[in-house]
C-alpha cells in the first residue's frame, strides 16, 4: 500500500526486499504525526482519569434494583 502511493520505494536484492522512504520530507510528516497522537491519547489518558473518579452510578453493576410499586413508571408511590 506505502508502495502504490508513493511514499516508499521498494529494491529486490537477491530473496530480500528492501524498502526506503520516496522523499526524506515524509520522515518529518511522520514525526509530527506521532507527537500529535501522542498528545492526544495524553490527553484521553487525563479524561479518563478525571472520569474513573466521578461517582458510581446505583444499578449500574448490572444487578436489577428492588422497586417499589410505582417506581416501573417513573412516578413514585403515593
């Protein structure tokens, strides 16, 4: 696929093939490619630690609470 766009160029030696970059400018591209993704999951990590630390919901261990009569419909009993 890197071969069919152009980004590498590939040279049979023997049994071997090897492969290297078409333009020395797509080593910068990907350099700055990983910094971004790199910033990012960073920062994915931060929200998921700030969101392991909100409260726990009731009923959300997928165990079925005990309702009172009423409660099916939304409304309370009364």
């Amino acid at each position: 696929m890197l071969r069919r766009h152009h980004l590498v160029v590939s040279e049979r030696r023997g049994s071997h093939v090897f492969y290297r970059l078409a333009d020395p400018r797509i080593r910068e591209l990907l350099a700055v490619a990983r910094a971004l993704l790199l910033t990012m999951l960073s920062e994915d990590r931060d929200r998921l630690s700030e969101a392991e630390g909100l409260p726990a919901i009731p009923g959300a261990d997928g165990r079925a609470e005990a309702r009172t009569e009423g409660d099916a419909d939304g409304r309370s009993g009364g």
